[in-house]
C-alpha cells in the first residue's frame, strides 16, 4: 500500500485523513507519509522511504525511537497485564523520579495527555484561588482544552484558527491573552485585573509558534507580578519538561512555578501527561481535597515503564549537553548554508529544541515569528523532504533532537539544506 492509497483510504474515514491536524501537511501543501517503523534518528515511510526525523513525534523521542531500553521496559511490563485500575508500584517510582528531578513539584498527579494536564492546572489554579480568570500567551499552544483555544499556536496558529469556534463566549472571556516576552503588557493587565486572575500559564520557551526564548529577566518578571497578585504561575512544560534541561526551562532559567504540567518525554512515547506543583496546593486535589480530576487509565503500568526508561536514560551526565551542543552544530549548519545562498534566515534553540525561521532578525515574539516567509518555509520543508529530511509540517512548530542523531545525521541534513534552500529561494 502507498502513502498515497493511505492518505486516499484515510481521508474518507478521518478529518483530514488525520487524527491529530498537523500531521496532515495541509499548510505545507502535499501528502503526508505514513511511517510504518522507526528507528533512533530514522523513520521509514511505507513505500521503504528513510528520513532522518526532526519530529521526534512532537517531542518525547529524545533518546531517538525504539530505543532498546525503552522498548525492554514496555515488554517487561505488558507482560505483567496492560492495565490494572488500581495503583501500581511504577506511579510511586514515577512520582519519586519526577519530584526529584524537578523540584518546585512536591506531589503530581499522572494524566494521559499534555491536554488534560493543563486543564486540570487551571482547574487546580481555579479551585485553590477562588478565581476564575485565566492569562495565556498569544501563540502558546497548551492542547485543546476550551480554556486554551483563544489565540492558540500550533496547529490551530497554523490553519488560522487561533480561537477555535466550539469554544462558548462565556468560556472564552475568563483567558485573556498578552503577548510573549512583552512584560510591560502583562505588568498592565495586572494591574487592571490582577485580584481577579486565577493563574498565569506559559510555555517558559515557546515550542508553538516556532521556538521563542524568553527575554532575559521575562520570567522572573512574570513569576513576580503572580507573586504580587496573589494568581499561581504554571509553567507548561509538556515540551520543555526534560528537554531543555533535566529539570526543565524552570531549571534552565532558575525560576520557580506553582504548578507544572508535563508530557511528551515522561511517556517515552506512551500517552501521558502529568501536573504537579506545592504539596499545600496538590493536596487540594481529590480524594484529599475537593478538587476534582481522575482518569481511568492514569498511572497506567506500561506507559509508566516507558517514561521511566526513558527518564533512566536522559539522567546520563553529560546527556543535555551533548544534546544541546548537536542542536546547536544544526543550527550553526543551517545558519552558515542560508547565509551562503544569501537568504534572510534566523535561527532560534534552548537545548534540545530550536526554530528555524526565513526572517533576517532574531525572532522574539509572535508578531515576527507570524512574519516570517512562509511560502519560502513550505518549499523548504518539500525539498528537505525530499532529501530525506523530516522537519516539522508547519512555520510554527518547534524542532526536537535527540541523542540518536549523529554527527554525521547533521552534516547529511545539513548538506540536504543546502540543496532545499538553494531550490527554494528559486
Ligand atoms: N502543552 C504544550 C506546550 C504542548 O506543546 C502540547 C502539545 N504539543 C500540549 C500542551 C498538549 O499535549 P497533548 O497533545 O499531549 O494533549
């Protein structure tokens, strides 16, 4: 079977052809292809095609797909039952590895998704302040939850649906949005509806609308301003969490949340989620306090035995710097192959995650991640697939290495850049 006769067969069954939207290419234009086995740096397509994968499935293949100890982890435990609906000794390990890598989060709770960790947060940031608004940033992503569909990033920035209909009116006036890495705005906004604001929730380094660092001292602003209002700061770190550092972006940048929602790497590939925060706010959470979340598959034993696996491996010394200084060789890769051609491009990373933008300054908000070429991206992205390259489907998603891609994967990628960019400047 074809990718084609795939994506032909899906389409008629899925939206899209898909279940999740970018993976649909819609806005780089073309078909998707359909993996049919991964490997470290590699994913090979159905038709035996082989792309050396800067996706990394959205974020948690850090250690590279199918990794040995990851995938023995899983096979151990699956052959112990799948899911059992009471507790199970691997969430007391989690919860002992996650506490202990970062810790700002006293007590967690596992979920099954990035998108319920972050609801349940504002819930938990509701619950525990009494309050009911809600600040987010324009361009963060934060998964799908009403709450975060106004002025959204990722796939709903890139099909123009920042502020998804569904959402109801009376949802959607509780989030109001700032810009990034604007501190004025938000010292604004503080002070005209501070006592009323529930919590601030932020993507410490932007992953959703390309990659965007934050200002010097724009973290430490904001965790300043909730101290002041009384509103609980949550650092979403679905992405960030492990990536940047091994304690994460509030690691990285030495700034403390009240709360943190994780993802992507914690699973190892396996659909988790987590929040967590200070002991006197988890313990607002049911059944020791009236906060209500549950989840009939949270904590479940297989997907608890790939994410520690997977934490194992990333607590290697040296492991985030190595990962950082391949990121950078990538970057530094790209940035002297599009100075070479003359193209105005811009390169922006945090450890293990960086954005690759068609603009002639460094990006720093999301007015000029949104002015970036486009156009020039979309054919980029197609020549670079067709080298053998797998970049992320959209101007607004962040780039993810692992330890999986050798020195020789990044000058290959590199010298396929050098091609791509030299097509597609035209
Ligand atoms: N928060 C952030 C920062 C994310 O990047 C994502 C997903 N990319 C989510 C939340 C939602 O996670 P999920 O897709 O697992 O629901």
């Amino acid at each position: 079977m074809s990718n084609h006769d795939l994506f032909q067969r899906a389409q008629k069954l899925m939206p899209g052809g898909v279940n999740s939207p970018v993976r649909a290419f819609k806005s780089v234009g073309g078909e998707p292809f359909f993996t049919a086995r991964a490997d470290g740096a590699y994913l090979w397509d159905v038709e035996g095609t082989r792309y050396i994968d800067y996706v990394g499935s959205w974020g948690p293949m850090i250690v590279g797909h199918n990794h040995p100890a990851v995938r023995e982890a899983v096979e151990r435990a699956v052959k112990n039952g799948l899911s059992f609906g009471t507790p199970c000794p691997a969430e007391v390990t989690m919860a002992e590895t996650i506490t202990r890598l970062v810790p700002s989060v006293e007590m967690v709770r596992m979920v099954n998704s990035g998108t319920e960790a972050t609801m349940s947060a504002i819930r938990l940031a509701r619950g525990a302040t009494g309050r009911s608004k809600i600040v987010k940033f324009e361009g963060c992503y934060h998964g799908h939850g009403d709450s975060f569909l106004v002025k959204a990033g990722s796939g709903a920035l890139t099909f123009g649906v920042p502020t998804s209909p569904g959402v109801p009116k009376a949802n959607a006036d509780l989030t109001l949005t700032l810009p990034y890495n604007d501190l004025a705005a938000a010292q604004a906004l503080f002070a005209e509806q501070g006592s009323e604001i529930a919590g601030l929730i932020i993507e410490p380094v932007a992953g959703n609308m390309n990659c965007i660092p934050p200002l010097d001292g724009y973290l430490q602003g904001l965790r300043e301003l909730c101290t002041q209002h009384g509103a609980l700061l949550i650092f979403d770190e679905v992405m960030t969490g492990f990536r940047v550092a091994l304690g994460g972006a509030q690691a990285h940048y030495g700034v403390t949340p009240d709360i943190t929602t994780f993802g992507k790497i914690i699973g190892g590939g396996m659909p988790v989620g987590a929040y967590g925060g200070r002991r006197e706010l988890m313990e607002q959470i049911a059944p020791s306090g009236p906060i209500y979340q549950a989840g009939t598959l949270s904590g479940n034993p297989v997907a608890m035995a790939a994410g520690l696996a997977m934490l194992e491996l990333i607590q290697a010394p040296g492991f985030h710097d190595q990962l950082a200084a391949r990121t950078r060789l990538l970057c530094d890769g790209f940035q002297s192959v599009a100075d070479g051609e003359g193209i105005a491009f811009s390169t922006n990373r945090v450890g293990g995650m960086f954005g690759l933008f068609f603009s002639a300054e460094k990006v720093q908000s999301y007015a000029q991640a949104t002015a970036a070429d486009a156009a020039l991206f979309n054919r980029f992205f197609h020549g670079m697939l067709k080298r053998g390259v797998y970049l992320a489907p959209s101007a607004f998603e962040a780039g993810f290495m692992s330890s999986a891609h050798s020195d020789q994967d990044i000058a290959d990628t590199v010298e396929a850049a050098r091609g791509a960019l030299c097509e597609a400047k035209g």
